[in-house]
C-alpha cells in the first residue's frame, strides 16, 4: 500500500507547521535552518513509528510542542552549575575553586570590552600580558619575575622545555609522582626533553645521592612536592634550604613544582600548614611553579616564580605562546591577587578559604533544617539522618588532611530490592541543578560543606521533584 493510502502518514508539511504560530516562536528564537532541519528529522521519526504500528499524535500542537523539546535540548549548555556535595572542596571533576565575585564581575567586564591585553597604555606601543599581574606575585611571593600558561602541568612542561632539553634533570625517586588524568613527571620530562636522572630511594633520599649526580651536563636540580600522597615511616628527603647551597655551588638552578601552592600560611586561620611560595623561594628555590586554582583560589592557570634570568629565558621558549592564558583568565587573576593585600579580610573575601575554614557547627545547622524536608521528598524506602562527616582540600592539596563537617546520610530500607542509593543517586544528578553526594560504606553522603546559606531556596525547591517522580 501507498503512503498515500494511509490516511495516519499523511503528517502536516513542513511549511504548514512553521507557518503556525508555534513555529514561528521557534524560528526566531532558534533561527530557520536548525529549525527546518529538526523538523523534518522529526516527522521522519514520526512516520516510522506510525508504520511500524505505534500510536502517535499527529497534531500541529504536538508536533511543534515535540520540537520545541528537541530544540532547547539540543541547545542546552553541557556545562551545567552543580551542587557539590562531595565532600572534596577543590573538586577537579567540578571545576576546582569557585571565584570570589569580584573576580566574576571582572570576568564580564573582560568579555564585553576589548582590554589592553598586549597594549601597554602608558607607551602605546605592544605590551607583555604577564605585566597585568606580575607586580602583585611579585610582592606576594618574593620572586623576581613571574610568567603566567594554562596550568601547572604547562608550567612543568614548559620550564623544562626551557631550560632543559638534551639535559640531565635529578630527581628523588619519592617524588615521581602522577597526579589525576595520568600526568607523570617522567612523562612530562620526556615530552620535553629533558633527560631524567632519579636518585635514593623511594621512602629515603639524602644530599649526597643528588651531589653524585649533579654534574657539569645537569641542567636542573627538581623537587616535586608531593601533594596527593604522603609517605610516612622510614623516610628521609632533602628540603629546599638543604639542596640550595649545593645548586649555588654548582651553577644549577634548583626549581621546585609546588602543585597546589599556596601564598599565605594557613595556620593562621586554623587549617594545617602548607608550604608556601614565599617560603619556598626564602629557603633556595631559583625557581617554584604552582596552581592557580587550587588553595590559591583563582581560575585555572599555572604560575612561573622565580629569577629573572631564568623567566626572561623560559618567556623565549616558543612553547609559551602555544600555552599562554586568555584576557579571562587574567581578568579573573588580578582581582583574586588583589585580595591577598588584605590577608586579615582573605576568609571572608575569598570563596576558596570561606568554605575551607566554615565552621562544622554552620553546616550541623543546615543538615538541621534539611532532612525533614528530604525525608518527606523520598519517601518510607529511604532513611535520613544528620551526620558528622569529613570533608577533604582536595585537588592534591594536602591530602592527609580532613576537615570536620557535617551533613545528610541516606540509607536504603531493609529489603529494599536493587541498587536503590544507585538509582537516588542517579535521580539526584538528573534535577534540574544536579546534585552530586558520594556512596561509600551503603550510604549516600551529602556534605554540606559547599552547600551556601543563598543556595538553600533552590536545593529544597528541587526536592518537591524527586517526591513527584516517586508517586507518578
């Protein structure tokens, strides 16, 4: 038979359908060709369906109203905000810091103008966007001069690519590390050229391994601080101030990868110490490369602190134009700097360190207040309760290190068939603001530490939708 023979195939035309008002809606919010183009997939679909037996509703109305979903789906941001409830506050598969506002506003600013990126505005003539902000690493860490690339990974890479290629670079074996997505110094070291030379041992290194191998073809002295492990026990390592008059002596630079650095010492609002930058160059270090997302609380960058000398050569190397960051970037970084002026004011200013030093008590409060309105939205297959809980830095920042915190701990009912916190989980990520807990030991937890106080209307509005799912 035909297909004009069935009466159910005959779908309203494609021009008849945008000629409604509903397709007109639809053509100038998602312009004519996408729109055309979605259509005609779809009534493709439908008549498929139609001949293969199915039920369709065949409508004008239904059919735009069809469209309409695909076509706001297909233009859906992947990037989506999420509710971090993990536990770990420098989250890598989340993004890592959270930017203070003022680092937001300059952000927007930076996206609605053009800025004197390269422009140095006192000369007129082409400027070096290092300059926007190495005035204030300076200061805050001692260095002569700073370079700025994509991140601290980039910094390695490129300060071995610099200064290294064809040469030997000595490293203690306990600090080969491999940090998330498979980075390992080895690797990093081959891709750039450097030649490496381990020496002690995995748990003990001592001066006289690297005074061996310090020799006339040795380009670079590296410590690796070991952010995302610890080794503990029968342990020796040698401190930058230890190896420092060792690469004076020889003419080696001595450069350590600080990872998640730091420029204040956090003891002074109550979290464990981590070494900081400035520390680290007092104490020797020619040259010190760290994050600038992670405990420094700014966006993703890697930072180049050190000599003069040894910048000038590394802002050389052609791979710095392959790696060099964006006005956003650079928008987003002065103003986090800036707020290091006023170290007094940091935890309340900077975003990072509000939620690293929130006070349990704050978040006991909040798990309070929530698991009422959680345990009504779930339901009799599921328990809720308050919990202490430990938060982590995160981002190999201090890895040993737990923070005390406090949230929600769900349980699935006794007899319960399946994979019930399996399923919650997965109906959790799927809200409209995707919440994202953890599952270990047949719990769900949701630490509350980066839950903040403005976001709480939004968190419990979505609850009503896992108690709609769970009574259609």
């Amino acid at each position: 038979m035909s297909e004009a023979a069935l009466p159910s195939l005959r779908l309203p035309a494609v021009h008849a359908l945008l000629g409604e008002a509903a397709g007109q809606a639809l053509v100038l919010e998602y312009g004519h060709e996408q729109t055309v183009a979605a259509l005609r997939l779809l009534l493709d679909e439908l008549r498929a369906a139609i001949r293969s037996g199915g039920a369709e509703d065949v409508s004008a109305g239904a059919i735009l109203a069809r469209l309409g979903e695909r076509l706001l789906g297909a233009n859906a941001s992947r990037l989506r905000p999420v509710f971090n409830l993990t536990g770990t506050v420098l989250h890598t598969n989340l993004g890592r810091a959270l930017l203070p506002d003022e680092a937001v506003q300059a952000v927007v600013e930076a996206l609605r103008w053009p800025m004197n990126l390269e422009w140095d505005l006192e000369t007129g003539k082409r400027g070096d966007r290092d300059s926007l902000v190495e005035e204030q690493l300076c200061a805050l860490t001692g260095a002569e001069a700073v370079t700025v690339v994509n991140n601290n990974a980039a910094a390695v890479l490129l300060m071995l690519a610099a200064l290294a290629p064809n040469r030997d670079v000595v490293v203690s074996r306990g600090e080969l590390v491999e940090i998330g997505g498979a980075f390992r110094i080895p690797d990093i070291m081959a891709r750039a050229g450097a030649r490496l030379r381990e020496v002690g041992t995995t748990n003990r290194t001592h001066l006289k391994d690297y005074v061996e191998y310090a020799g006339p073809d040795t380009a670079m002295l590296l410590k690796v601080h070991c952010s995302n492990y610890a080794i503990t026990g029968f342990t020796k390592e040698v401190t930058v101030a230890e190896l420092a008059p060792l690469a004076r002596e020889r003419n080696i630079p001595l450069a350590v990868d600080l990872g998640s650095g730091t420029l204040v010492d956090l003891e002074r609002y109550g979290l464990p110490h981590e070494t900081t930058v400035k520390e680290t160059i007092a104490a020797g270090a020619d040259l010190v490369t760290f994050s600038g997302d992670k405990l420094l609380g700014g966006p993703q960058c890697g930072i180049i602190a050190g000599r003069a000398d040894l910048i000038a050569a590394i802002k050389k190397n052609p791979l710095k134009r392959a790696l060099r960051v964006s006005k956003l970037t650079l928008a987003a970084l002065e103003p986090v700097l800036n707020l290091y002026r006023a170290p007094d004011l940091l935890p309340r200013r900077l975003t990072t360190l509000r939620l690293l030093t929130r006070p349990a008590a704050e978040m006991r409060a909040m798990a309070d207040s929530l698991a009422a309105p959680l345990r009504e939205a779930l339901g009799d297959a599921y328990t809720v309760a308050t919990a202490p809980m430990t938060s982590q830095i995160g981002s190999g920042a201090l890895p040993v290190e737990l923070l005390p915190s406090f949230g929600l701990a769900i349980r699935a009912q006794p007899g319960v068939r399946g994979n019930p916190l399996g399923q919650l989980e997965g109906r959790l990520r799927a809200l409209p603001r995707p919440v994202v807990g953890r599952i270990a030991d047949d719990t769900l937890w949701l630490d509350l530490r980066c839950l903040q106080q403005d976001q709480l209307p939004l968190f419990v509005e979505q609850l009503a939708r896992l108690r709609e799912q769970r009574q259609a």
